[in-house]
C-alpha cells in the first residue's frame, strides 16, 4: 500500500433520506485511518460519479436504506466509464435484502455490506482489496 491514506467516497443515492447508519460508518472508517468524503442525502449517479472523479477517490461507498439500489447502480454503471472510474472498488451497504446481492454483483458491484455488517469486516476487505488494486 502506497503511504497515502486509503481515500473512500461515501454516497447517499437518490431519494434515501436516512443518514445515520452511513454517518456511522463514514466515522468508523477515518477511525481507521481512511480519508473519507461523505456527499449527503439525496445525490443522483451523475452527482456520485462527479463526486468520485473529482475527489480522486480509491473507493466508492454507496449506503441505500430506501430499496432503490439495483436501479441506481444500474444508472451509475456506465458513469463509472464515462469518468473513468472502472478500476475503484465499488460496494454497498445498508438495506440490501439478500435476494439482490447477486444482481448487484452483476452489476459491478464489489460486494455488499447489509445492515449489521461488522465495521471491521467491512474495514478489512476495503484494506486487503486495495493492496490487491494497488
């Protein structure tokens, strides 16, 4: 790993007015060392993948808690191309049923972190992936 700190984008999509678990985790990982970039409620893909570009981020972190995950991946997918953001790890977190962890897998994806996901799981596969990346 490069002696720059791990930098990870945490966005809330669409219409998902619930912060407070992406709040939590977004302080876990500068706990852990990570630089963080939160972009607040609401944002659309193109806000998320601009936010990504912009920020030069390693990670991008998707928290959705309203059921719109597959449909707003879908839409940010072919940002990731556009801004050249193919090569960062992608996941998601929050309420993500299990049933649509293989779609979003398909989608791209990189894994999922479903509600009560332990933050040292979570902070460990963003380490490993990125030594792995890097």
């Amino acid at each position: 790993m490069n002696e720059n700190k791990i930098r990870v984008l945490v966005g809330k999509p669409g219409l998902d007015g619930h912060d407070q678990g992406a709040k939590v985790v977004v302080r876990a990982l500068m706990d852990a060392g990570f630089e963080v970039i939160y972009t607040g409620l609401r944002k659309t893909p193109r806000e998320i993948a601009e936010a990504a570009s912009n920020e030069n981020v390693d990670v991008i972190g998707l928290s959705s808690m309203a059921g719109s995950h597959i449909p707003f991946c879908q839409k940010l997918k072919p940002l990731l191309k556009e801004y050249d953001l193919e090569d960062k790890l992608w996941i998601i977190g929050g309420n993500v049923p299990k049933k649509d962890h293989e779609a979003l897998q398909e989608i791209g994806i990189d894994a999922v972190f479903p509600t009560g996901s332990n933050f040292e799981d979570i902070i460990d596969y963003i380490k490993n992936r990125y030594r792995q990346l890097a």
